[in-house]
C-alpha cells in the first residue's frame, strides 16, 4: 500500500471569499449560502486534483481555527482593550473574550454541519476529515472570572461542549476526526503534561474505537509564525499516553530536529509527519518529498506512516499550496 497523504484541516481561503468575508452586510442570506458551499467545493477540488487520500471541508467557514468556534459559545463577549491593534503580528493580537455567564453551547459547535456539508459536496474516494480544538486549546483567548478562576477551569468548562460535538460528529458518520491541541504541545515545557494527557483522553473518551481519532500537536501558525517552544522532548513520555489512533508533529519547518523522537511515538501509535513547510515558499520537489519519506521511514514503520503538511495551510497562498500538495502525493506515491 502506498503511503498514506493526509492534511491537518485548514485550506487558504479564495481571494474573492476573504473580500466577501469583509463585506458580508453587502449580501443576503442565500448570496453567503451559495459563497460557502462554492468556497467548500474549491478545497475540495483542490485536494482530490492533488490525490489526497484524506481530504477536509478545508475549514472555509471558519474565519480561524479556534477562535471562529467562540460564536457559537454562549456567555463570552469579545474583550477589546485586550488586544494590541499595530505593529508586527503576533498571537497577542488574535483577541480575547471576557466570560460573562455560565459557558454553554446550545447548538454545538457547528463542526457537524462542516462535515455534513462536506459528506454532500465531496465525490467518492478519499476519506473525509473534520478538524476540532481540544478543551485547552479553545480555553486559550478566554480571560478567567470570579467562577472560572483560572485557565483550567476554563477547560473543564469546555470539556462536555467539546466532547459533545465529537460524539455528534461520529454520530453524523464521520469516521476521521483531529483534535487539534497546539496549546499543549507549546506549553509542554512549562505545564504538567500528565495533567495534559488527563484532559485529552477525558474528552475523547466517548468516542475511541468509534472513529480513527487523531490529534494535531504543534507550535503554532499565527501569520506563519510559531509560537511556542519548539521541541518534542517535554511531551514525552506522558505524551505517549494520548488516547488516539494517530499523532501528527510538524517537522518539515524544525528542520526535521528530533526525527529520532518519531520511533517511540510510532511504538504506540500511528505517525502522521510534517513533511511540507507551510512557513515557507519554497515549494518541496517531489525529490525532496521521497528524502525526507525515507528518513521518517527510518524511525516509523512505513504502515504506520502518514505524511502532511506541518500544519493547516491557511496562511499559505492557494497557487503554493496546490503545488506542495501535488508534489507531496507524488513523492508519497513513489515511495515502494
């Protein structure tokens, strides 16, 4: 069997959807409906041209990975005076909330209808994913109160909306779900990882063995910048103890530091490796995609091995995605 080519979930957004984004008072309702679905059916289109065998909705509903979830949480309101508004971009301008009543969602998070979407519009073939931050990760741009006292608690607040939404997804017939947890792996180095792995299998326990259940761990991608310590070794050993099928770690921007560090993961788990660097321009020859295959092979057996991007390609221009999507199946493929 080939090698199988995954993706991490976001795909860039057409320019035309990023100007209609900012000028949505400027269409009705039925205009955004049929935006949104001829936004799906782009990253749809291509992801199967480049011979995806895992495909996404390419999360073109989703303004940002995490934060665009905070519309459908009850009991937050936006916090202004917590963001910096100039200067060179950071994390500290992606906005913060005040949590104003007890945290709910009444009507999801609206993942299941991004896949349900998805399962209309997609053609036979590849498998269809759907991407949803973790607990801790959503917790992050959220400033604690008098009842939600610090970012723990936050996160356990979190928990049951999170794990509700996973279990509606597989309910729905979704059988490929990420949950995503950068804000772990960037903040291994200085919080209790046990206290980390206690939280992800707690969320994702209602749905292990009822879906192929993989989490996405890396050091951010804010404007193409990351964010955190980069480094594998503070997740590991208790890291190894995560609930899923699969494990996804960026390595293509590290350099491919640490690539020893792959073997005791893909000892537990299934592997899927950071072979193209979303950071970059540079587009990955298909040579390029077969070397680095071929190192990754030295440490994750070849039938635990998947291959990706870093990290979601939405801050990477559509004409350079395409390509290092192409390039990457092609080297996937050539691998015997």
């Amino acid at each position: 069997m080939p090698i199988r080519t995954t993706v991490v979930g976001s795909y860039p957004f057409p320019g035309w959807l990023e100007f209609a984004s900012q000028n949505l008072d400027r269409f009705g309702p039925a205009d955004i409906e049929e935006m949104i679905n001829d936004a799906v059916i782009a990253a749809i289109h291509d992801q199967v041209t480049a011979g995806l065998d895992v495909i996404t909705d390419g999360e073109q509903t989703r303004l940002d990975f995490n934060l665009s979830f905070y519309g459908f949480i009850k009991g937050i309101q936006p916090n202004h005076d917590e963001t910096r508004k100039w200067g060179p971009a950071a994390h500290d301008q992606r906005g913060k909330h005040s949590i104003v009543d007890k945290l709910t969602a009444p009507k999801g998070l609206g993942a299941v209808a991004e896949y349900q979407r998805l399962k209309r519009l997609a053609p036979a073939g590849p498998v269809l994913k759907t991407s949803v931050p973790g607990p801790y990760t959503l917790s992050g741009r959220l400033l604690p109160n008098e009842t939600y006292k610090d970012r723990f608690e936050i996160t356990e607040a979190l928990m049951p909306l999170v794990r509700k939404e996973l279990e509606d997804l597989v309910a729905a017939g979704c059988t490929e779900i990420t949950v995503d947890e950068p804000s772990m792996s960037c903040y291994a180095y200085k919080e209790d990882t046990k206290r980390f792995v206690d939280i992800f299998n707690r969320t994702v326990a209602p749905v292990v063995g009822k879906c192929r259940l993989s989490t996405h761990l890396c050091f951010g991608n804010f404007k193409g910048r990351p964010v955190g310590y980069r480094s594998l070794k503070p997740m590991l050993p208790d890291f190894l103890d995560m609930s899923v099928d699969e494990i996804h770690i960026e390595m293509a921007n590290r350099e491919f530091a640490e690539l020893e560090l792959l073997a005791p993961f893909a000892e537990k788990m299934n592997v899927a490796v950071g072979i193209i660097d979303v950071k970059n321009y540079y587009i990955e020859s298909v040579e390029d995609v077969k070397e680095r295959i071929n190192r990754c092979l030295k440490y994750v057996p070849k039938e635990k091995l998947s291959v990706a991007p870093d990290c979601g390609l939405s801050q990477t221009a559509r004409w350079a995605s395409r390509k290092k999507l192409e390039n990457m199946v092609a080297g996937a493929r050539s691998i015997l």
